[in-house]
C-alpha cells in the first residue's frame, strides 16, 4: 500500500479523504487489491464508498 493517485484525478485535490481499508484505519494510502488500485471513503451523507481499478472477479 501507498500514495498513489487514482484515474480521473486525485480525490485529495477535491479534498477528500481516503483510506486504504473499509473501516478507513490507513488514512491517505490506496489497497492494491487483485492487482489493481482502491480507497475507499465517505460520501457527504457518511455512506462508505469504495472505488476500484480493477473488478473482484476472479477467473
């Protein structure tokens, strides 16, 4: 895990914080999950949101 921006931009430009986990432990790190990049963060109304650059599936 580390600081790495995501496509489409950086979510701390917006001013957004992110987290590497669900229950948002690593504040400013991505997961690199299934081989790909994710954070996740909280919506305007507190809902835990998850981007991804790759699916979960799996072959």
């Amino acid at each position: 895990m580390g600081r790495r921006p995501l496509p489409g931009g950086s979510l701390e430009t917006v001013g957004v914080i992110y987290y590497a986990d669900p229950n948002h432990t690593e504040p400013g790190h991505i997961n690199r999950l299934f081989g790909g990049r994710g954070a996740y963060f909280e919506d305007p109304n507190g809902h835990n949101m998850e981007i991804m650059t790759r699916p979960y599936a799996r072959p």
